[in-house]
C-alpha cells in the first residue's frame, strides 16, 4: 500500500541510534530475502534553501512553480520545494526546463520535492539534463514527467519516489490491464481518461516515472509506491503536443527507437511497476501500442536491433511485476518478487522478428518472507 509510507522527524542520534518523534504504525521490512532486496527506503525530505509556498495553498492547491525557458540557464543543487505547482494549470509544475533545446551541464540533485500539486520535476523540450540524487513525496500527477517525447539524452539517476497519486483525495480512475475481474469492476475502462479532474488522460494512471522517449537514461532510481504505476514507457508514434505537425516530431519516432539505458531500477508497492505499452495519441488518450527499435528509426525498412531492461526488481506490486509489449526486449538480471503477477510480454508483430523477448539470469519468487 503506498500510504503506508509515513513520514518522521529525527528527534536524537546516538552513534548507530536514531530516535524518531512517534513510533511508526506500519512494518516496514528491512531485509535482503530469497536474493531479492526488499528493504525498505528511507528519503530525507529537509533541506536549508526552502522554496514553497504559504500554508494556505493546501486549499487552494495553487502553489509556486519555477520554470527555465530558452536561453536561460537553471543549476539546482540541495533546495527543497514544498507546496509548489498548480492544479490542473498546464506549464505550472514545481520545476520545469520548457523549451530549452540541449542543456548540458544543468541540473537538479540533491533535492527534495515534496507535497506539490502538480507533477515533480518536468523535462519538456529539453535534452541532456541531469536528474540526480532527488527525494519525492506526496505529489500529484505523473512525477518524473517526459512531456513530448521529443527530449532525449537526460539522465535520471539514483532518484527515489515515494506516494505519486493521481488526485490531491481522491482515488484514482484508471485503465488497467490486469486480470478480468479486478480492480474492483475497473479493467480496461477507459472512462478515467475522460475524467475533468485530471490535467492529462493518463493521470487517472499516475507513473512515477513517464518515460516518452526511450532514448534517455534511467539508473538505479526507485518507484516506491504509486496509487497507479511505477514506470511507464508510454511511447507515442510521434511527438505530441508543442511539437505536434513539426517536422522534429515528424522525424522522431519513439516506438522504433532502441532504450539508451534503463538499469538497476526498483519499483514496489505500486498497482503495477512497470509498463512498457499504451503510449498516448496526440489527445493525450492512450491504447495498445508496442515497441520495436530499428537501427534507423526513421526508416522502417532498416535492420530491427535489441533493447535491453537489465537489472531491475519489482516486488510488492498489487498487480503486474512487468507487462511490455514489442519485439527484441531482452530482460538481464530481473528480480521479480511478492507480485500478484510476475511477467507479462505481449508480441508487437507476431512471427516477424528474431524473437520477440528473451529473459536472462533472473530471479522470481511467488512469496518471500516480507508478508506484512
């Protein structure tokens, strides 16, 4: 259940000893079981720059936001964001590069966003960032967000997730594929992807991490606990919105372009930890829509080459520890653990292609000691 997370003061340390303000109500399980690390993640949310809005933005949900457009430059290291973005207001989310083009060397690290109302940090029209070493918490909406599937070569790393909902109290509506009969009657009902109260169809299906574009680095970050999904490569055919109908968009193809890197991930306590399937339409509605990376995006005539997912661990998701669809997926070193589903992959182009997934040296395990 990701509202199990809970949140503490530190009120003394003593040599290995940390005392807390109260006692924990939940169990949180703190051990390495059947070769499977489930201990659970602790993410400091402090930090001594503060931005956030006042006090009364928690009814209002209008918080702050900060935005770097063309030709500025943002490096953000250690500031903590509290109380920011706005509900349903596009464009206003607690950090956002818009329309930067390629932005080597800037940055966000070492920070922590939490309790904002809009989104964590948005990557739009922006290339080779750095998202390093961030703590989140309690956001609504997508958190990590990749807005148009146009952006490319940024590097999300060692950023830890914690409780993305879809609405500020409310449940969510979403489209599931999970077996027939759960999700209380909600399987494949797409009525969520209409609702008023959500700023993009998708959001009645939170991700931590939506990832647009595969062609960006994802490494040894942490899903912990969505309302919805984990990660979820939701590749459109071309890019939508700002760059819908340009001839950038016209030339870029996320369906057909091989994962830079996705390694040493960890997704648990969410409905389903990682997708790879239902990329949107340029309404923003999503359906079916698999994956298979050319040599050549742009051609699709040119040679089919491998995409590799290494190195990642699902455990403790109420549905699906994996579902993807497409061709040449080769999983390496997956650790799938306490799932009500371990692994599911679906063909992109049944019988055309070398094969259309592989999964090597991995470890699943149907039930381990973490029963709490």
């Amino acid at each position: 259940d990701p509202h199990q997370a809970e949140r503490r003061t530190v009120a003394a340390i003593r040599g290995n000893t940390i005392t807390l303000d109260k006692k924990l109500d939940y169990m949180h399980f703190g051990k390495i079981t059947f070769d499977v690390d489930e201990r659970g993640e602790v993410g400091m949310l402090s930090r001594n720059i503060v931005i956030q809005a006042s006090p009364d933005a928690d009814q209002t949900l209008f918080g702050g936001h900060i935005m770097a457009m063309l030709g500025s430059k943002m490096f953000v290291d250690g500031v903590e964001l509290n109380r920011m973005g706005q509900n349903m207001h596009l464009a206003r989310y607690p950090i956002h590069w818009h329309l930067i083009g390629d932005a080597q060397g800037q940055y966000i690290k070492n920070s922590a966003v939490h309790d904002t109302y809009s989104r964590c940090v948005t990557v739009h029209g922006t290339n080779y960032l750095d998202v390093e070493n961030n703590v989140t918490y309690n956001n609504i909406g997508h958190c990590f967000f990749l807005e148009d599937a146009v952006e490319h070569g940024n590097q999300f790393v060692h950023n830890l997730g914690i409780l993305t909902k879809c609405h500020p109290d409310a449940p969510c509506v979403p489209t599931n594929l999970g077996p027939f009969g759960s999700g209380g009657g909600q399987n494949f009902n797409t009525a969520g992807q209409n609702a008023k109260d959500i700023l993009i169809p998708s959001d009645n299906t939170a991700s931590t991490f939506w990832i647009t574009n595969p062609d960006n680095i994802y490494r040894d970050n942490v899903a912990a606990g969505s309302e919805a999904t984990g990660f979820w490569f939701a590749l459109p055919e071309h890019p939508t919105g700002k760059f819908e109908g340009t001839e950038i968009s016209a030339k870029t193809w996320p369906r057909r372009t091989r994962v830079r890197e996705f390694k040493g991930n960890t997704a648990h306590s969410n409905f389903d930890s990682f997708l790879f399937d239902r990329g949107p339409r340029p309404d923003g509605h999503f359906a079916t829509g698999g994956h298979i990376s050319l040599s050549n995006p742009a051609d699709a005539s040119s040679p089919q080459v491998e995409s590799v997912i290494e190195d990642f661990t699902g455990y403790k998701n109420r549905n699906g520890g994996m579902w993807t669809r497409g061709e040449m997926h080769t999983y390496k070193n997956l650790k799938l653990a306490d799932n009500a589903i371990g692994y599911t992959h679906a063909s992109g182009n049944f019988g055309q292609s070398a094969f259309t997934s592989r999964v090597v040296d991995s470890l699943f395990v149907g039930e381990t000691e973490n029963i709490g």
